[in-house]
C-alpha cells in the first residue's frame, strides 16, 4: 500500500494520556502524522514536559483553550480546527479516547466531512454524571471506524446499534505506550533510591478527578484514609496543580503532612514508581490500565468504572472513605506472591500490537475514496 502523504493525518489531543496513548501511533506514522494540540492540558507542567519525553514533533497549538469551562474548551477548539481543516483537509482525523479535545476533533471532522478514527472507542460507565460519558458517546456516534480496545467495548457499540464494519478490535495503545517508556531497571533502582524509597515498600496514589477533588468532603475522605495508610508504610502522592489548589481552597493541606507530596511526574517517572510499588491508590483511567501491564494491584476511587476488564484480579473499585483504607489494606496483604500471580497475568488490553493494527485501518480508510479529501 503506498505510504501516506506529509502531515496527512491529523491527530487531535489536549491532555497527558492522549499524548503518551497516541505516541506509539504518531511514531508508526512517521511524516504522515500532523499532531494538533489544543492545549487543553495548557502548561509546560502538565503537557510540554511530556512532548519532550516521549519525543512527540511539534505540535500545531490551538490557544484560548486550557483552563476554561468545558463548552468554552470545545467550541474554541472546534472553530480553529475547523479553520485548520479547511485550509489544509488531511486525509483522516485521529482521535483518542473521551476528553473535550477529542470531541471537538470529531466535530470539526464530521463537520468537514473527513473520514474519523476513534482510538478507545465502546468505553462505556454508565455514569451520566460524568463529561466524558457523553464525550465518548458522541464522538462513537461521529467515528467511520471504531477501534475497540476490547470485545467487551465491541460489544457495548453493537448493543447501540453500531453498525459492526464500523468496528475492530485493536487492543489498547497503553500496553505499548507502558512497554515502550518504562525504564530499565538500573535507572528505576536509581530512582528509587533517590527517593529513599525500597522496592515494594510504598504506595503510590493519585488524584485528580472533579468528582474527587471538587467536592470538599470527598477529597477530605480520601486524604484521611492515606495519611492513616502512611502510618504504617509510605504513600507517595504526585500533586496535580489543580488538586493542590482545591486541597488548599478546603483547607486540607494539614493531611498532607504524612504523605510524601511530590510534583506531577513526567511519565517514565511515573512508570517507574508504578512498577515497584506494593499498591496503587487512584482515580485515574490510564492507571486502571497500566496496572495491568505492570502486574502491580490498585485501589480505584471512584463512583464508576468504564474500565472493568481490570476490576477483580487488577483493582478494586470503592468510594471515597473507609472502604478505601479496608481495600487498601486488603491490597497490601497480598504480599509478594500475589503481586507475582499478577505479574504472570495478562493484560486484558491486548498484545502491544494496537498502533501498528490502527496504522493499517487508517491506510484503508484514506484509500477506499481516492481523491475525496486532498492531503495536507
């Protein structure tokens, strides 16, 4: 099949996972891939540090999006990728996963008539509480091909009636994404050491989402049960600026006092801790996954899960509270022989083969209409 053309294919992200999922696939892709950021996740903490470590080209960045509400973020993002799509149509829009980036990609696509590629399509809470629910729908409704990361997200579109040539199961991106950026392991003996921290003998813990951090009580759960967990072994917390802000508003940087506060990690740092801790404590998605390519068990808490492929044997899903220490606990006692059984285990996310599999849709994609869209 003959290669794609220069920056033909647009890749639309905003945030930290999009980035480190899309990195495998950008590389495949070589001159083919054009990266748009929106800036969603707007400050050199949270998104330009991560371009650097994963080697991502520069970017065309949209601006006057990071830090405003969520209709704002959208539709300053859907005018200027429109604007951009119409001076320069690619071939194919690529988006990833359920953030407002995503979904102004797919509507700037749609609204150009550009053939779409959802990558981490049929993810499905239930949850209409949360953005992303209706993110992740809509963008399902808009996509021409639908790369489900498992047949249990195959089968959530088909039960909405998606039609199934719309539909391959791809695997998913972060088994690679994992596999390709965690260190060595001198350099994360190395790492560790520069922590003062031993090989199984911490917890690492996240958090990050509204439904967490923009409820006082809520957030208050949470650090009460991790500083009564650093009692007995330590619990490292990465800090989103954004929830060290709302720690601060409420009045709970006294419950930080146990914990060992870091900055937020570049992903490799991350991935380096995530694989020797004795426990991961988190709201995060990407970290439902991950977990179960580094074999280690987690702790999500959250009120609902679009990812329960990594429930039972990898995470346990609990509400803010003392059910979150009881599971931690649980967690810990698992000891060295259930963090090797996890180890053994599979990932329920596919092989490592994602990137290369979506490489393969979109040559199909931008080949079955010659001529209908005018590359870059």
């Amino acid at each position: 099949m003959p290669a794609l053309p220069p920056r033909s294919i647009a890749l639309v992200l905003g945030t930290r996972p999009e980035l480190v999922k899309l990195t495998e696939l950008i590389r495949l892709l070589g001159p083919a891939a054009h990266v748009v950021h929106t800036g969603q996740h707007y400050d050199e903490e949270l998104s330009g540090r991560f371009l650097t470590d994963l080697g991502i080209p520069e970017p065309t960045h949209l601006t006057g999006i990071g830090g405003r509400p969520r209709a704002v973020q959208i539709s300053a993002a859907l005018a200027q990728l429109d604007a951009l799509f119409l001076a320069r149509p690619p071939l194919a829009v690529v988006v990833q996963g359920d953030t407002n980036a995503a979904l102004a990609g797919a509507l700037a696509a749609n609204a150009r008539s550009i053939p779409l590629v959802h990558v981490e399509a049929g993810l499905r809470s239930h949850d209409r509480n949360m953005p992303e629910e209706h993110n992740r729908v809509l963008i399902d409704r808009l996509a021409d091909v639908l790369c489900a990361a498992t047949p249990q997200n195959r089968d959530n579109l088909l039960a909405e009636g998606v039609d199934p040539e719309r539909v391959e199961v791809t695997g998913n991106t972060v088994v690679e994404a994992v596999r390709g950026q965690l260190p060595e392991a001198g350099e994360r003996t190395a790492y560790l050491e520069r922590l003062g921290l031993a090989e199984d003998g911490f917890v690492l813990a996240t958090v990050h989402r509204p439904e967490n951090t923009d409820d006082p009580a809520a957030l208050r759960a949470i650090l009460t049960e991790l500083a009564a967990l650093a009692a007995d072994v330590p619990v490292v917390l990465p800090l989103h600026p954004r929830t060290r802000a709302r720690v601060e508003a409420a009045g709970l940087a006294g419950l930080l006092a146990p914990l060992r506060v870091t900055r937020s990690l570049g992903y490799r740092e991350f991935l380096a801790l995530a694989r020797h801790a004795a426990l991961l404590v988190s709201d995060s998605g990407g970290v439902q996954e991950e977990v179960t390519v580094l074999g280690r068990p987690l702790v999500v808490v959250r009120n609902s899960t679009e990812r329960p492929e990594a429930m039972g044997d990898f995470a346990t899903l609990v509400s803010p509270g003392p059910a979150l220490g009881r599971a931690a606990r649980a967690g810990l006692a698992l000891g060295t022989a259930g963090r090797t059984r996890l180890a053994a285990l599979p990932s329920p996310f596919g092989d490592g083969g994602a990137s290369r599999r979506i490489v393969g849709l979109l040559e199909a994609v931008t080949t079955a209409a010659p001529g209908l869209h005018a590359a870059a």
